[in-house]
C-alpha cells in the first residue's frame, strides 16, 4: 500500500455518531489507548474526495 493509499483509506476503529441539536452528526473514531485526541472539520462525506499532492 502506498503512503498517499495509507493517508485517504477510511481509519479503522470503534465508530460512533453524535447527533446535534442543529441536525448534523459528528463521526468520531477511537483507536487504541491512552491521552491523544485528534479533532478533523471537513464538509466531504467521501475521505477520498481530499486531493494529495
């Protein structure tokens, strides 16, 4: 697999959405353990929609 293949593929995870009071959802991912927390903002519903240079 490439690195780019490695940067658009859909993370795996334990996936969970939290639906909000003005009707959007968050998609949220764990993966492992331990402090680290990422947070992303995107209006694409395809990861590979994201063009890589």
């Amino acid at each position: 697999m490439s690195s780019v293949d490695k940067l658009i593929r859909k993370p795996e995870g334990v996936r969970t959405f939290i639906k909000r009071p003005d009707g959007t959802d968050l998609h949220c991912i764990a993966v492992g353990e331990g402090p680290a927390v990422v947070l992303a903002h995107g209006i694409f519903k395809n990861w590979g929609a994201l063009t890589l240079c």
